[in-house]
C-alpha cells in the first residue's frame, strides 16, 4: 500500500498557490498513513481543530508544475531564545502574511489580526519570526 507524509502545524510559505513555489521551513509533526486513508486522516485532524496541515504528495501530482524548495535551517540562537519567550510567557512573535509586520499574540488565539494592516487569518498565515 502506498504509504504518504502529512506535516501538522509546521511552518511552510502560505502563498504558495499564487507563487508556484512550496518553501518548507518546518515539517512540524510528521504523520505517516496509507494513501487511501488520507480524507479519513484529514477529517479526524480538523475535527480536533488542526487545520494547518501539508500533504507533499499534492505537489508531485501534474496538477503542480511549481517547486519545492525545502528550507529547513538549523536552529540559531535566537529561535532558541524566541522558543523561551514562549515558554515563559504564552505569547508568541511572529510576522505578518500579508505586510511583514512583526506580531505579539498569545499562543492559543485562534484568529490573528494585524495591527498594521488589518488582514486578519489563522495562525498558519502569520510565520514564526526568525523562520
Ligand atoms: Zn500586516
């Protein structure tokens, strides 16, 4: 049986129907399932509120003639002093999809909204700083 890889809340470029081109920071949490339980897998995840998901399969059908660049760098210090600012305090600093801006907001929002510029998303839109 066919086996695929479905990456849950990792860190991926967002835009990358309009740009032809997938940018993997971050794979997240690596699930590995039969091919044909994948609408069965995905179900399960959004019912349990995932809906940050990427299934790299999607991207090596015909339907996708852009690219796949994988950008997984090593950790620097300042990821590891980001990861302990949000540990200690809940809150998150991450940048804007749509202007750059850099944003505070507490860890468990469900829905982010730029003071900058007003667009307003889910979490997945708004890339970890220093990613
Ligand atoms: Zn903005």
């Amino acid at each position: 049986m066919r086996k695929i890889e479905i990456f849950v809340n990792g860190v991926w470029d967002a835009s990358f129907e309009e740009r032809q081109e997938l940018v993997i920071y971050d794979k997240g949490e690596v699930h590995t399932i039969d091919a044909e339980d994948y609408e069965e897998f995905i179900d399960e995840l959004e019912k349990k509120g995932f809906d940050c998901y990427l299934c790299i399969d999607m991207f090596t059908n015909p339907n996708w003639d852009g690219g796949i660049i994988w950008d997984l760098r090593q950790v620097t210090k300042q990821l590891e002093l980001q990861e302990e600012i949000v540990e200690k305090s809940g809150i998150n600093i991450v940048s804007c999809g749509n202007c750059g801006a850099t944003i505070l907001h507490r860890c468990e929002a469900e829905q982010i909204t730029c003071h900058a510029c007003g667009y307003d998303s889910e979490p997945c839109d708004f890339p970890d700083l220093n990613y």
